[in-house]
C-alpha cells in the first residue's frame, strides 16, 4: 500500500537543502535576525513577482489582513463584505479591527465569492470588499473592482492562496488597493513557519503598514501610532529568498498534476474543479465534490491517501462566529459545497504514479468500473 501526503514537504527541502541551510546560516552569521537584510531583499523581490511596487512583511497572514484593514481605518460601525467560503483568518480580520463581516455565498462550480450577488450586500456602512483567490484561482475581479468604483470602496485581496495565480493577465495582488499573502509552510509560497506580506501600488498604505508592523515607530522608541510587533522574520525571509524563483516552475507543476487528475478521474462521479477563462488557476488546493463525502474521506485514509475538506463549515456557520446571528440556509450554495468538498492530495513533487494511485482508490471505493 502506498502512502500519499497532502503535502510533501520534507522532499521540497531534500531538493533545496544546500540552498536553505546555506541562507539560514548566513543570517546567523551576520546576526540581523529582526528586520535584517533578508526581509528587505525578499520585499524587493516579491513586489517585482507581484507587478506591485510595495511589499511589507508582517508575521502572518492573518496579520497582513489585520494590518490592513487598520491601516486604512477601518473599526467599529463599519462593514466589511467579504467570500462565506473561506479560512477562518479571513472573518477574523474583519472583526479583529471591530468590523463586521457581511458575506456573500459562493458561485456553485468555482466556490469563489458571488459576484453577482455581491452589490445587494452593499449597505451605507460598507468600507471593504474583500474577495478570497480560493484554492488558488483568482476570484472575478473585474465585477468586484466596478461596484467597488461605484460605491467607493476599498478592494483588498485575500491572497493567501494564490501566490503566482493570474487573473486575465494581472497578477494577484496586484488587482486591488491592497493585497494580503500568507507563506504558512503548506501555501504555494511557504516558509519554515509563519510569515505574511502586504502588498500594494498605494505608497502611503504600505508606509502605514510599515509603522504599524514595527510598534509604530521608523525610528527606534519614537512611536508615532500604536502598533504592533508582527515582523516578517529574518530567517522566514531567507528560506523565502531561497523558494521563491522556483514559485512558477512549482506552480506549473501543480497546474500539470491537476491535468492528470482530470484524465484519470474521467468517468468517476465527482465534479472536478472548473477553472473560469482567463486565469492561471494554481492549484493551492486540488478540490472535487462528491456524494457521500465522509465515508470517502474514511476510506481513502484507510487506504494510504491523505485528503481534506476545505472547508467543512462555512465561515457564518462556525462557532466562533455565532455572535453575528447567520443561521443555517443564509448562504445556500455555499452550505452545499460544504457538504461534498474533497480536497485531494495536491504539491508540485506529486508523481504520476502517486496521483494513479489515489485515482484508482477513488475508483475501489466508488465501486466504479472505468
Ligand atoms: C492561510 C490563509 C490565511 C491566513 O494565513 P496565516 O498565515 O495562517 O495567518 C488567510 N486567508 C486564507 C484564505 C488562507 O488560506
């Protein structure tokens, strides 16, 4: 029996071994371990990758959501619009600063934010839209950017699962005012811990986020707002140094094994992922929808095959969330997916046998003849 990972990242750092271990022991050489000469390095760098000219890195990526959002004032009395299905650090931005998060359900086939029920949640408190590139496909900007002109909102990207993705032609992260990435080790650009970054073509925004990052101070003990500590760590950006110029080449290689899960899935009922026109879809997340989703899930863990749900509740369904008042059947489409999502195994080294594999236990478990 084989044994297959969600993610495999113990043979990333096999591949690049030499590389990392030479950058982090250079940061232990020159000792700059807070805001040193790596953490400079990879903004530069990340900011030319996102066609945007300010990056900021910040401790999480729940964190660059958080610093955002404050740094463009947004608190108390206001609302903030933003994907129902999501990870949880995108709602608790939103009420980490005393807004309120309003959602808008999902489009059926791409689980991405609603465009065309986004307007109707525009109300006079309304500061923020904040669409989700989920799984690693761009959500429909374009709709999004116009009723955001037309009301006078602020867009920023909740781009924690879409490090490379493209929306006709444009990077993520450069779509909107601002953008929010995340380099937990598991994301498509991942560190050796936590990390986070801002991005934005705004220089007075990424001047905010600067401040707030850093206690709120350029120049050490003179505090010019209340900030916080929530630096990108320097180790964090030399491991990030290291990965970076092969994002694009892992990112193909996920958009090919996500081909080779299409071949070998044809004739099973599942509904595959559907990437919309025009975008570079990369494959954070691998998901299909089945019936019968928990008994699958079961057998192929049994099986050797590490899957997932993405996510298994809803953000207006979780618990922590139940002082907003939703209620079961406020957001239809997205209850449905939340029901029949598999996420399965998906990470640039996957192989093709490795991915037959998990086809045919699909298969065996289904019952299905193909
Ligand atoms: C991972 C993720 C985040 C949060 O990132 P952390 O670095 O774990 O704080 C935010 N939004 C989405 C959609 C994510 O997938």
């Amino acid at each position: 029996m084989m044994q297959i990972p969600f993610v495999d990242l113990k043979s990333q750092y096999q591949g690049l071994k030499d590389e990392i271990d030479q950058a982090l022991l250079g940061v232990c050489g020159r000792g700059d371990f807070i805001l040193g000469k790596a953490v400079s390095d990879f903004e530069a760098a990340f900011a030319g990758y996102c066609s945007v000219s300010h990056a900021v890195g910040v401790g999480s990526g729940l964190e660059a959501l958080i610093l955002v959002l404050k740094a463009y004032d947004v608190g108390p009395g206001d609302e903030v619009i933003t994907a129902v299905n999501s990870f949880v650090a995108t709602s608790l931005a939103i009420e980490a600063v005393g807004a309120r998060p309003v959602f808008v359900d999902c489009d059926p086939v791409t689980y991405l934010m609603d465009a065309a029920k986004t307007e109707a949640a525009v109300t006079a408190k309304t500061r923020v839209l904040m669409p989700v590139h989920l799984y690693g496909q761009p959500a429909d900007m374009d709709p999004l950017l116009a009723i955001a002109r037309r009301h006078g909102l602020k867009v920023i990207e909740d781009a924690a699962q879409a490090h490379g993705a493209e929306y006709r032609g444009r990077r993520c992260g450069s779509l909107g005012d601002a953008a929010a990435f995340s380099f937990y080790p598991g994301k498509n650009l991942g560190a050796y811990g936590d990390g986070g970054c801002v991005v934005t073509q705004d220089a007075s925004l990424a001047e905010k986020v600067r401040l707030l990052r850093n206690y709120g101070s350029k120049i050490k003990y003179h505090h010019e707002v209340k900030g916080v500590n929530s630096r990108l760590d320097t180790l964090q950006a030399a491991v990030l140094n290291v990965k970076l110029p092969r994002l694009d080449g892992w990112n193909d290689r996920r958009i090919q094994a996500a081909q080779a899960y299409g071949q070998c899935l044809q004739g099973l009922p599942v509904q595959l992922p559907v990437k919309a026109d025009e975008m570079r879809h990369i494959f954070h997340l691998y998901v299909i929808q089945v019936e019968d989703r928990d008994r699958l899930l079961k057998e192929l863990n049994a099986a050797g095959v590490q899957a997932g749900i993405h996510y298994p509740v809803p953000l207006h369904l979780l618990e922590c969330h139940k002082d907003l008042g939703y209620k079961r059947g406020d957001y239809p489409a997205a209850e449905a997916a939340a029901a029949k999502l598999l996420s399965l195994p998906m990470f640039p080294e996957i192989t093709s046998a490795q991915i037959e594999y998990v086809a045919a236990a699909l298969k065996k478990i289904m019952k299905v003849s193909v």
